[in-house]
C-alpha cells in the first residue's frame, strides 16, 4: 500500500503501530469505495435503458413489461418528509423541556415539583432507550396498535402513509434530538452565567438566543433524520401498504424504494425486475448520500472554533 | 452572534409579548414529553403483557428437550432457539470482521492522520453512516451476482456475506467512538507520556488506548447493538425463515429480527403469532440491554475526564 507507506514516513515513524492503524483505516476506505462502485456499476445498465422496461417511469407493472420506480421514489420522498414534519418540531419542543433543567428548581418543594422533576429526569433516559429499540419491533407493536385505530378512526385498511409516518417519527426522533442536544447545549452552557445574571430564564434564553444562533445545527439535525427515514426498510414495508402508486391522501398506501428492494429481492419476479432493484439502490445511495455531506457542512460551519489538538 | 444579540436586544422591549409566549412553550414542551413517554409506556407494557407469558423454556425449544436443542441433535420446530444462535454467530462474526477496521481506523483518525486526510476519511465515514441498510444488503447481493458471473458460479448468499456486510454497517459506529474516546484523553496526560519520553507508538499502547478503553467498549456494544438488531441486511444477504442452527459459514441461517417480520406476514395460528410476541420481547430486552451497558460505560468515561483530572 504505496499511500501509507508515504504517510508513515511522513510523519516520522515507521513501526508496527501505525502500520497497523494505515492498514485498519485503508481496509475501512476499500469498503466504502467498493460499496459505491459495485452498487453504481450495477445501476448504470438499468438508467441506460429507454423507451419500454425503463426504471425511470411511472408505471410499475411487470407482468405488462413496466418497471417504472419514479413512484417509489415519490413515495419515499412523502413518507419521509411526513416523519420529519412530524418529528423535528416533536425534537424541538422536547429539547425545550430536556436542556433548560437548572439546578434552580432543586431547593424548591412540593410533590407536583418532584414529580415533574421525575419525568424530566426520565426523558433524556427514555431518548437513549428509544436508539436501541429495534426497527421490526416498531413495525411490529403498531401493526397490533396503531393500524386498527387508524382503520376504525379512518377507515381503509389501516397500512397507509399515516400509519407508517407516525411510527417512523419516533424512529428517527431520538436520533435528531441527540445531535440537537450535542450542537445546542455547550451554547446554553457557555451563555448562562450571563444571560441568568440579566434575568432571563433559561428558557428563554435557550428560544430567543440560542435558537436563532443555531439554525444549522437545527438544520442539520433535520437531514439526518430525513436521511434515516428514507432509508428504513422495515416500517414502511409492514405499515405501508406497499401498492406501487403515488398515495393521493393519508390513508392510502404506498411503496417507498426500501420496501420495494425488499419484495423484488423476495419474489424474485425475473430479470428484468432486478434491474429496478439496483436502480432503486443507487437513487437511495445518491439520495442518502447528498442529505450526509450537506447535514456534515452544515455541521461543520456551525462549529464555534473546534479545540485545538495536540499533536507530536 | 450578531444575530443572536440582535434577537436578544429585539426581545427586550417587548417583555410582555416574551411572558404570554413562553408560557405556551413550557406548556407546549411538558405536553410533548408526556405523550412521548405516554407512547413508549404503551408500547413497551403492550409487549410485556402480550408476550411476558409466553417467555418460557417452550418458546426456546418447542417441544424438544433443551440439551438436544442447543446442541443441534434434533431440529426445533417450533421455538425461536435457531433464530437466536443465527442471530448470535451473525453477531460475533460481524464484530469478528468489523473490529480491527473499525478502531484502527478511529485510531488513524485521532492521532495519525494529517488534516486533509482526517476531512477526507471523516466525511467518508460520515457518508457511510448515511448508507441505508439495505443498500449494504444490496452491496452483498450485487458481490455474489458479481462472482457467479465471473469466477464461482455456485457462490450463493450465506452466513459470511451477511457478516461482512453488517460490518460495514457497524463500521462508522466503531470508527466515531473510537475516535472520540481518544479526542477526550486530556490534554495533561498526552503531554506527560510525551515528557517522560515515551516513543509515540508506546503512548498509544500504554497510555492513550488503556485510558479510551470505556469509551471504545461502548462503542463495540452499540455496534453489538445494532448488528443484532438490523432485518434489511440481511434479508438480502442470505437469512430465511427455516434452516435449523447455522451450519457454517457459506450456509443460509436464521435470525431473530427476520423471524419477527417472518411470522408477521404470514402467521397461521394464535400460537405462532403468540412466539413473535415472544420474540419481540426477547430481541428488545437484548438490544435494549447492550444499550444500558454502553451509555453506563460511556457516562462513566466521561465522568472521569471531565475537566482533565484523573
């Protein structure tokens, strides 16, 4: 490996160690290098193709020779953006009442106080929890849950965009207040002794100063949630419904592109129906891939001067 | 900060408007955390109740005596057991595979690489953790595609693809916490192993990585975590709904998050869907477990370095 070997001598050491960490860190960059290029080398086939079987129509019929995917790609597109307006300002308002806990209200009694000081100190608690739940576990509660009030509260069959938009906001919620809770609190932290000595709470600071100094983080915060929510297989595919169409209101179903790599791959209807599965793959990994740089750039610039390191 | 002071100074005037305003946001606030909770409580009790009676010996096994099971002498048909060992090796396979990539990597990043090349590899992993699952399923399923056409026309999806392919999803999870455990070794320390004259391979060997050891453990058991947890990978990589105990490496296996999502789709009886309850439950009180684990390991590393003193 010509590159570390360069690197090594650059930075002056030549012994085991190092080696060991140039050879771990190209092994990791080899993957995500041969993940692109397979996934993109497959794909190119299928966007090539014209006129009948191309992927990139609206209609997906394949017993009639359609292999449209554009409305697998809308449907991911709605579904997600749902969540996301479901759960960014669900993340906000929880981050209102997550970092603004001073020691304040501690010397203060009374029952009512310690039993609000209880479900604050269980949020953040339940938030870490909620990380580890698992995806099919999600799918598999609401399926019992949800979908039977949505079906007598809406009617249908109860796997519509609704459904599957509400359980995949708490899916991604967790996620998007985390990163929040990172950006946002060394600000609050760094502003407090002056702000509290001016009078304003830490509310107050937390919504009139460090909100609107934060909007990239809160920002960024959003493209990564959007990014998790394309990308779940699972819940869409058990909540939401998974008819090939362009889902006109909330309680009709839909088929995002994750659920439908799932079907193909298990029914395996035929060759050409494959194609449609790495087109469907590249368009997330393009999808995915833009929502991750931007969300990093956008981190980055909000970064306030990161501490300088040590180096030898 | 222009920003923020000028919304600060426009605030001011107007004290009366911010009193009538943030009352709505607290109480804005305390409603969401309540529904929240209120949510998950439903969710969590509604598995307990369901699937609590049915978390026994019989769930396991079926109706074959344990021994025979866990040794594989006779095939259970009726109990979640070969979804569980399958979900176990593909787990230990997985940290098997992802481990030395994964921090050393991370131990690249923190103290070898230059600034370019630590923005280069950073927004890589980043655009990693981005990769949906699936698509690394796909990545397997197009490596198998690739080698049937070229040079192993039987290649199949197995046990080993599966592995290498979660790998690559638990990769950035490894790589970050790695990172950061090393990031947060103070400053004092580094500068002390460094006055005493130790060569910069023996700082790291017996200083840097014995004082990040919490914060990468917590970081191999979120990867524990979530490799135990993940379905679309491995749906395209190899699991089905039957095969017995995982018979080696190129051999197709079972796994507990697919056997949820099996049973799902196509449950034929009460009891069957009795055991997916079961086995929701087992497979949360594992993910759910191995994430206390992690953040108890974490928080502790963080509470022993905050401010720099040992």
């Amino acid at each position: 490996m010509p590159a570390s070997a360069t690197a090594a001598k650059e930075s002056g050491q030549a012994d085991k160690g190092p080696f060991a960490a140039f050879l771990a860190a190209g092994i990791a960059l080899t993957g995500i290098v041969l993940l692109f290029a397979m996934v993109i080398a497959f794909a190119l086939p299928a966007f090539r193709q014209q006129g009948p079987g191309a992927v990139l129509a609206w209609s997906w019929r394949p017993y009639q020779g359609d292999f449209g995917i554009l409305p697998m790609l809308a449907g991911s597109m709605l579904l997600a953006l749902s969540a996301l307006a479901l759960a960014w300002p669900l993340a906000v308002l929880l981050l209102c009442g997550m970092l603004p806990r001073g020691p304040a209200a501690a010397g203060r009694k009374g029952a009512g106080l310690r039993l609000r000081r209880l479900g604050a100190d269980l949020l953040p608690w339940a938030i870490r929890l909620m990380t580890a739940v698992p995806t099919v576990v999600y799918g598999f509660a609401a399926l019992f849950l949800l979908t039977p009030l949505v079906r007598r509260g809406l009617g249908g069959s109860g796997l519509c965009l609704l459904s599957a938009a509400l359980v995949l906001a708490l899916l991604i919620l967790p996620g998007m207040v985390l990163v929040m809770e990172a950006g946002l609190a060394p600000r609050l932290q760094r502003l407090c002794p002056g702000g509290l000595a001016l009078g304003f709470s830490r509310l107050e600071l937390l919504w009139h100063v460090v909100f609107p100094s934060a909007r990239k983080t809160l920002l960024a915060s959003a493209l990564l949630g959007f990014g998790r929510a394309m990308g779940d297989t699972l819940l869409p595919l058990m909540l939401a419904g998974n008819a090939p169409q362009v889902p006109g209101g909330l309680t009709e179903g839909l088929r995002t592109l994750t659920a439908h790599m799932a079907l193909v791959t298990a029914n395996e209807v035929g060759g050409a129906a494959y194609d449609s599965l790495f087109a469907a793959g590249a368009l997330l990994l393009g999808v995915n891939t833009l929502a991750s740089v931007a969300a990093r750039r956008l981190a980055r610039c909000s970064e306030p001067g990161a501490p300088p390191e040590l180096r030898s | 900060m222009s920003r923020a002071r000028a919304s600060n100074g426009a605030a001011r005037p107007a004290p009366r408007n911010r009193l009538r305003g943030l009352p709505l946001l607290r109480f804005a606030s305390r409603f969401a955390a309540v529904a929240l909770l209120g949510c998950l409580g439903a969710l969590f009790a509604f598995l307990l109740f369901k699937g609590g009676p049915v978390l026994d010996r019989e769930l396991l096994f079926g109706n074959t005596p344990s021994l025979d099971a866990i040794l594989g002498l006779r095939p259970v048909w009726d109990g979640i057991w070969p979804a569980l060992a399958g979900t176990l090796c593909l787990v230990l396979l997985t940290l098997c595979l992802a481990l030395f990539p994964g921090i050393g990597c991370g131990v690249y990043l923190a103290e070898y690489a230059g600034p370019r090349a630590k923005a280069l590899a950073g927004a890589a992993v980043d655009v990693l953790a981005g990769v949906p699952s699936i698509v690394m399923g796909l990545f397997g399923f197009t490596v198998i595609l690739f080698l049937r056409r070229s040079f192993l026309p039987e290649a199949n999806t197995c046990l080993f693809l599966a592995s290498a392919c979660l790998a690559l999803l638990v990769l950035p999870v490894l790589i970050v916490s790695t990172r950061e455990a090393l990031e947060a070794v103070p400053r004092d320390l580094r500068l002390c192993a460094a006055a005493l004259g130790l060569s910069r391979a023996a700082r790291l060997r017996h200083v840097l990585l014995p004082v990040a050891a919490r914060g990468i453990w917590s970081g191999v058991i979120l990867a524990l975590g979530r490799s135990a947890e993940d379905t679309a990978v491995i749906m395209l990589t190899g699991v089905v709904a039957n095969a017995g105990l995982p018979a080696g490496l190129g051999a197709k296996f079972e796994a507990l998050p697919f056997a949820i999502y099996y049973i799902t789709a196509q449950y034929q009886s009460q009891e069957e869907l009795a055991r997916a309850f079961g086995a929701s439950l087992v497979l949360l009180l594992l993910a759910g477990g191995l994430m206390l684990l992690a953040s108890r390991l974490a928080s502790g590393y963080r509470r022993r370095w905050a401010g720099g003193k040992a």
